[in-house]
C-alpha cells in the first residue's frame, strides 16, 4: 500500500500503540469487481499490474491495559479521475475480538469493526484464523515449505478511506490518518505449500467479496513489535 495520501501538515494522532505483532497477507483480485464495489464514492482500486491490490491483516495488541486481536481487509485506492495515483486505502471491513472494542470503532470512529474470534498463534509460523457469530470465516496459513525470507523496516502514513454511511448514499464516506511502522521481514505465498479460504456469511459479507473478486495471495509480511498511530475520523473531503 502506497503512503500517499498524507496530510501536508503534521497529523495529530489520538491513539499511538507500540510493540504490536502484525501479519499481513498482500494479494491482487480484479480490477472490475473493485472499480464497482468503489463506484459513486469519487475512489477506484490503485490500478497495479491492471490489477486491484489488497492487504489483509490480524494483529495482536494491548491499548488501555486490554489485549485484543484486530483483522482487517483494506484495498488500496486512488481518484477515480488518476487510477494509477496512490490516494490511500479503503477499509472493506475488520474485526476486533472483543464486542465492546467492535462498538466503540463504529460509534466514535466510524470504522467498519464487527465482533470475530481471532486466533493469531505466536511465534510463527505465519497463520491467523477469524470466525465470526454468523459462521464466515478467514483462514490464512503458511506451509512448512523452505522459501527466501527478506528483511524489512517501513512505515506507511496516510489516509483510510472508510465506507459510506448509510444516510449519505452517494459520495466519499469518512476518513482518517495512520501511520504503521517498524522493522519485519517478508517472503512469497506459495500457493501449492501455503492455504487461504474465505467464507462468508450474512455478518460478513466481504469475505464473499475475496471469493468473487479472485482474489489471490501473494506476499507475507510479519513484524514483531510494530508501531499504529491512529488519528480521530474526519468527514469527507480530505485535504488533496
């Protein structure tokens, strides 16, 4: 995901959570499916490839003395007027491991959060699974397969596009700042070694959205100890 979409001027961030475990599954999926999954907002998929770029991820963390678990599904995005300009990411959905954290997203920060059981098994190997009430389920494992492993030490900052409210059908929806960072190590998806299902259900359908869209796996990214900032939600515009 592309770190453009920052503010010009310094962002003041209301939550910073440090030493946070991250795994992250990037992939691409069709363009088309995505491009009308975003239509009427003023956003399309980033154009990579001709392909649409997605990341999913689960973390696990601890803010105000509570440990919890996070996985969200994010697309990364441009204007639809310049596809091939990074202006960001979209959140599709996520979901928190605990019911009252999955309600305070939604109501103080307008996110897309809903209530799952998240496993993310520590230490590797890569594998996180999350099962929400309704019977969807994500599963994502890395094999006992040799492969090259890279090291990494990035940081994303930028805006999160977030989905329309229901009272204002057409147009951009909400939006806020984040900055993740820290040092990791990456290394390819192997289809024939590595496994991945999505199964939706009537609380989340997104994970349909994978199916459909084909969505198909390409790189692990890990991080031990990370750093999410997280700055309040703001309504549309953004700043260019």
């Amino acid at each position: 995901m592309s770190s453009r979409g920052a503010a010009a001027r310094p962002i003041k961030y209301a939550t910073v959570i440090q030493s946070v475990r991250e795994l992250n599954l990037l992939g691409t999926a069709d363009y088309g499916f995505w491009a009308a999954h975003l239509a009427g907002t003023g956003l399309a998929p980033l154009r990579v490839d001709g392909a649409a770029a997605l990341s999913l991820g689960a973390t696990d963390l601890t803010w105000a003395g509570r440990r919890f678990n996070e996985s969200i599904i994010a697309l990364s995005v441009a204007r639809a007027a310049a596809p091939e300009t990074p202006a960001g990411v979209y959140l599709v959905h996520a979901f928190n491991s605990r019911r009252a954290l999955a309600f305070m997203e939604r109501l103080l920060f307008r996110t897309p959060y809903y209530l799952a059981a998240i496993e993310l098994p520590n230490p590797p190997p890569a594998r996180w699974a999350v099962r929400d009430p309704a019977g969807g389920e994500l599963l994502a494992a890395a094999g006992s397969a040799v492969r090259p492993v890279a090291a990494t030490n990035e940081a994303w900052e930028g805006v999160i596009h977030l989905p329309r409210r229901v009272a204002a059908p057409q147009g951009l929806g909400d939006y806020f700042y984040a900055r993740l960072a820290g040092p990791g190590e990456r290394y390819d998806f192997l289809p024939a070694a590595d496994t991945f299902r999505a199964t939706p259900s009537a609380a989340s359908p997104a994970l349909g959205w994978l199916r459909a869209s084909g969505f198909t796996p390409r790189e692990w990214r890990y991080r031990l100890a990370a750093t999410h900032a997280k700055s309040a939600s703001f309504r549309q515009p953004p700043p260019e």
